[in-house]
C-alpha cells in the first residue's frame, strides 16, 4: 500500500533532487565556458555510462527502445538544450520554458495510447501559452526565438522519451521484471553518445574540439559530475524510487520548485536580470503547470487516499 504523504527523509530528497535539477542550468552554463555545447552534453553521458555499465545489467527492454531513449534524451532533449543555452537563452528562462513537456507529454500520450487529455490539462494550456508568447514579445541578449525554439524542441524531446519510458516499463513488467531505472538511464546512455559526439564533430568541428579540451582548466570537472552524477545517476533514480513508493499527484507536484531554484540560482549567480515582463512571463507557465499537477478531480477527492 502507499502512502499519500511524504516522509521527512523523503520529503528531503524530494527537495534536493529538484534542487539538483534546477541549478543544474546555472552549472551548464558554466560548463559552456570551457566546452562546446554537443561535446559537453556527448561527455556528460560517457560519464554517465562509464563505469557503471559494467556493474548492471542490462534492463529488461528491447535495444530499439533504449536506442529511442537514449537518442530522445541525448541528442534530442540535452543537445538542443545546451545549443540553446551557448548564448541564445538564458538559464533561467530555459529552466521554466522547459517544462513545457508537461503538454508535449499529454499530447505524444494521446496519440500513441488514445488518453484524451481532461478538461484541467487543457486549462493549463492557456496561461503557460500566454506565457511563451510573452517571452517571444521581449527578444533580447538573454533570450531569443531561436534559443525558445531549441528549448521547446529539447521539451518535445523529453516528452517522447517520457512516453518510451512509461512503454518500457510495461515491456519490462510482460518480460517477467520491474524496469530498474538506474540501468535503464546507464544503458540509454550507450545510445546518446554516439549522436552527440557526431554532431559535435560536424557541428563544432575538431579543432574546436581539441582547443576546449586542452585549454580547459580542472574546474570543468565538478560541473561534469553535477551533471552526470548528481543530475542524472542520483536524481532520475531517487525520483523513480519515490514514484514507485507513493502515488504520483503526491510526488509530481515537487516538480514545479525546479524553475523556482533554476531562476532563483540564475538570478543570484548569473546575475540574470528579472524585469516584470520576464516574471509574469515565468509565473504564468508555472500557473499552467500547477493547475495540471496540482489539479485533483472530484470522485478522487470523495475516494480519498489511505494515510
């Protein structure tokens, strides 16, 4: 049976990992100092990968689905990502804009599966829309259309990987075994790199390669690890954990305090300016994500939860 209320040590870890995903804008983006975007993002999944792929076994899904995730969140979600925060957005904004997936997730969910979206996702739509256009009415040095289109399209990205990770478990569970998150993102990985790695060579080139390599100092290191270690190993793998060990509406919710800490960390750091426009801007996606978070329908409220 679960519970429907946090324990304070989960209730803790909850709040570190949103912590860790939020600021991780802010430690990309120093990371961008030293390293091209597509290289930086190829290295982050190698760290990932290595060495932990020799110590688990591989999930219990078929090739073409890590293949898809990998690629989803590899190349797809953190290349256009990172792109876009070398210099066309900033972290903060990109923090928020980001959790677009929310809707791309619903949609992808209704095409392949035929959930129709309810009533309250598609009143959520309407603010978070306000929102994004609001930011494309106010182009400027920190944000630009075409760092809002690669951040909407690294969301479009995580939404599919999303849906390959909900059909993945159900692959999982008709194999025999409950998916094993940390494997599933460790073996994914085997497919990420390839694409990044690939397209940095085209894309960045390798003299620009073998120049940020050389010249960069030891501090790209820490935001390597915060990204693969912090970010990724601990994060997607505690967030799995409590998912498994509490309904969703009670995990999911902890989710809309990583714009908070990404913005908040972005503006104290970076130093990144927060005008009026931009804060409506931010508060009226995080309002379209709260009503579809935070959103309970009335016989769930008459059935109630165990405590």
């Amino acid at each position: 049976m679960t519970r429907s209320h946090l324990s304070l040590r989960d209730a803790a870890l909850a709040l570190l990992i949103v912590f860790f995903w939020g600021s991780n804008f802010v430690v990309v983006r120093w990371g961008l100092g030293s390293l091209p975007p597509l290289l930086m993002a190829a290295i982050r999944f190698a760290l990932v990968l290595l060495p932990a792929i020799f110590f688990l076994k591989k999930p219990n899904v078929s090739w073409r689905t890590l293949a898809l995730y990998g690629a989803c969140v590899g190349t797809g979600q953190f290349g256009l990502l990172y792109i876009a925060m070398d210099g066309f957005i900033s972290p903060g904004v990109a923090s928020v804009v980001m959790q677009t997936q929310v809707w791309f997730t619903i949609a992808i969910a209704a095409q392949r599966t035929g959930e129709k979206p309810q009533a309250h996702q598609l009143l959520g739509l309407v603010p978070a829309a306000a929102g994004i256009v609001l930011i494309l009415m106010h182009n400027g040095q920190d944000i630009t259309p075409t760092g809002l289109a690669l951040v909407l399209g690294g969301g479009v990205c995580w939404a599919i990987s999303n849906q390959t990770t909900r059909e993945a478990a159900h692959q999982a569970q008709q194999r025999g075994t409950p998916l094993n998150p940390l494997a599933y993102v460790v073996w994914a990985s085997l497919f990420a790199m390839p694409g990044l790695f690939a397209a940095s060579l085209l894309l960045e080139g390798p003299s620009r390669i073998v120049e940020s390599v050389t010249t960069s100092t030891w501090i790209i290191w820490p935001t390597l690890i915060w990204q693969s270690a912090a970010n990724t190993l601990f994060g997607y793998t505690v967030w799995a954990s409590l998912l498994s060990r509490y309904p969703a509406a009670t995990v999911a919710p902890m989710s809309l305090l990583v714009p908070v800490f990404g913005m908040g960390a972005s503006v104290l750091v970076l130093d990144e300016p927060l005008p009026g426009w931009k804060l409506t801007a931010c508060l009226l996606i995080m309002a379209g994500l709260a009503v579809n978070l935070l959103w309970r329908p009335r016989k769930a409220i008459l059935i109630g939860e165990p405590d």
